[in-house]
C-alpha cells in the first residue's frame, strides 16, 4: 500500500511540475490581458456599441437606398418599353 502511495505522490508532482511548464506561457498571455485590460477605459465600451449601432443603421439606410433606386430604375424600364409606344400610338 505504501508503494502505491508513494507512487501517486511522485505521479501528482511530475504532473505539477510538467503542467506548469505548459501552463507557463498561458498565465503569461492571462496577466498581459490583465494589464491591457487596466488601460482600457470602461468608456470605450459604450463608444464602440454606439458606433457599431450607427454603423448598423447606415447599413440599412444604404441597402434601403439601393433597393429603392432599383426599383425606381425597374418601373423606368417598365413604362418605356411597355407603356410609352401605346401611348405615342394613340396620340399620332
């Protein structure tokens, strides 16, 4: 029983000591997060969410626009092929 014992101790400490040599650049990248995000002021937040919502919106209002001008540019179509040699027929 002792044996086992003494074995999962010496497992559990090169375990440790293996797994703090892999962990070792992560806790680096974890604390240089940390001092970035100490930087960072919170008010940035709520300058990128208002700016990220305009930009949403002009989205729309671009797609809304260019939607609309084909449509325009469709009924254009439309009433001079269709529409305007049956007028100009009737009036000669």
């Amino acid at each position: 029983m002792r044996v086992v014992g003494v074995a999962r101790l010496v497992y559990a400490a090169v375990l440790v000591s293996f797994m703090s040599k892999v962990l070792e650049p992560v806790v680096k990248i974890l604390q240089d997060c940390n001092h970035m995000r100490a930087l960072i002021d919170p008010y940035w937040l709520t300058v990128g969410s208002a700016s990220l919502v305009q930009f949403i919106l002009f989205l729309r209002w671009l797609y809304r626009r260019i939607r609309n001008d084909e449509m325009t540019r469709a009924f254009v179509e439309v009433m001079a092929t269709n529409h305007l040699p049956h007028i100009y027929g009737v009036l000669q």
